[in-house]
C-alpha cells in the first residue's frame, strides 16, 4: 500500500467506527489476518467486536505459562460465549528448560528478556503467515502508545491495525456497559490491567489503569507494541 493511500485511510479512520475498520481489515487482509488478545476486561469489547465480523477472524493467545488462572477460565468463557476462534501460541522452551536455564524468576532479574522468551519471540513466529494483525491498543494507555495510527505499516512490511486507538477509557466502558459485557473475574480487586501474574498488581485510589503492570519499574510495555517485536533476537540460544 502506498504511503498516500494508508494517510487517506488514517484520516478516514480517525472518525470511523471501530467495527468498520475491523470489517475493512477482513475484507483487505483475511486469511492473512488475525487479531491478538490477552483476554482481560480491556480486551473484552475488540473481542465482542470481532465476533459481529462479517468475516471470521482468529484470535491469538499468548500463553506464557505465568497467567492467573482465572484468565485461562476467562478466555474460555469469552471463546465459548462470542464463539471465537482461538489460536494458542506457547513460548518455543519448555517450562522445565526455561527454568533450569533462568531460575524461577527472570521475570524479577531481567523482566524484558522474560517478555522477549514468553511473549515477543513466540509472537515473531505467530505473525509469520500474516500480512497484518489487529491490535486494541489505545492511544490514552501508556506514552509509547500516544501516536499510534489505525493503520500502522510495519518496517517488516506487515500492517498493524489498531481499531480502538482513538478511544478513551469512558469510551470503552460505555462500550461495555451497553453491551453488559463480562468483566474479568480479578477486575472487581482492582486488577485494572492484567498480564502475566507476578508482574501484575491490583491498583488502587483511581490510579492509571496500567500502573499495576511491573509497578517499581520503569517497564510500561511487554514488547509486542513497541519495536522489540521487530527487532533480531537478544538472545538465540532459548530457543528450542
Ligand atoms: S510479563 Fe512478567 S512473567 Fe510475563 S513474560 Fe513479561 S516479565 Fe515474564
């Protein structure tokens, strides 16, 4: 696609509505399209978006083996409830040989190396059959979010499309709320945003709904939106 076309349908999209993006992705990219999600109550509304596709369009899960068990209880529900198609994408070492290599908590020495094996690698691998995957970032989240564009070209040559970018928090809520959507079930202890558990913390007095992730560090984000996703491997000798 041609930088002019992707600008043309930037400004188009910057008022769309997220359905109608999400339905342009599938006529344009399926079957080389899927959509990620880590299947927390921010997730809930692209997923319920996704179902009313005109289009099947697959979800991808990562399973970094360090999620709450009542994500795993909480993706089934929404597969089943939606009728989604879901795609488990694992991290290419075994548990018992990430372990022997690392210790039992990379996630506290070296959290970005932690989300390069459990995450980002087996992300790489997810993308390779695609020409373009659906996000639901939004630009109110984090800094490293803030300029995002619903139609993102990737310098590999893929597309990103980030339906939900121009949305707030009050706008997904309302969302929910219409709709009378499931909430992840740790939502309610203040688990505004949830990722792996030992980096995920329960947030408290209307803090941001991300500080709970890696609180006491700097680390904001996992990887897969930030240019590590593209990056050569830190580290090769993890894989399989
Ligand atoms: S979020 Fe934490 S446990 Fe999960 S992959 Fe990243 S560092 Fe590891």
């Amino acid at each position: 696609m041609e930088q002019n076309e992707r600008e043309r349908l930037n400004e188009q999209f910057e008022t769309a509505e997220p359905q109608t993006i999400i339905d342009w992705a599938a006529e344009h990219y399926l079957p080389r399209l899927a959509v990620t999600s880590s299947f927390q109550t921010q997730s809930v509304a692209l997923l319920h978006m996704i179902s009313r596709a005109a289009l099947e369009i697959p979800v991808i899960f990562l399973d970094t083996g360090y999620h709450f068990p009542e994500t795993l209880a909480y993706r089934d529900q929404l597969v089943a409830q939606f009728g989604l198609t879901l795609r488990v994408v694992r991290p290419a070492v075994s548990r018992t040989d990430f372990v022997q290599r690392y210790g039992d908590a990379l996630y506290r020495r070296d959290p970005d190396l932690c989300c390069y094996i459990n995450k980002v690698e087996p992300m790489q691998r997810a993308l390779g059959d695609l020409d373009a995957w659906i996000s639901g970032i939004r630009r109110d989240q984090t800094p490293d979010r803030a300029h995002a564009q619903p139609l993102e070209a990737l310098p590999d040559g893929r597309f990103k499309i980030n339906p939900l970018v121009t949305w707030t928090r009050r706008d997904l809520w309302t969302y929910i709320d219409h709709h009378d959507l499931p909430a992840h079930p740790l939502f309610s202890q203040g688990y505004l945003s949830v990722g792996c558990a030992p980096c995920t913390n329960p947030v408290h007095d209307g803090g941001d709904e991300r500080a709970g992730r890696w609180s006491g560090t700097a680390k904001r984000e996992c990887g897969l939106h930030t240019d590590a996703l593209l990056n050569a491997p830190r580290d090769d000798t993890h894989r399989a």
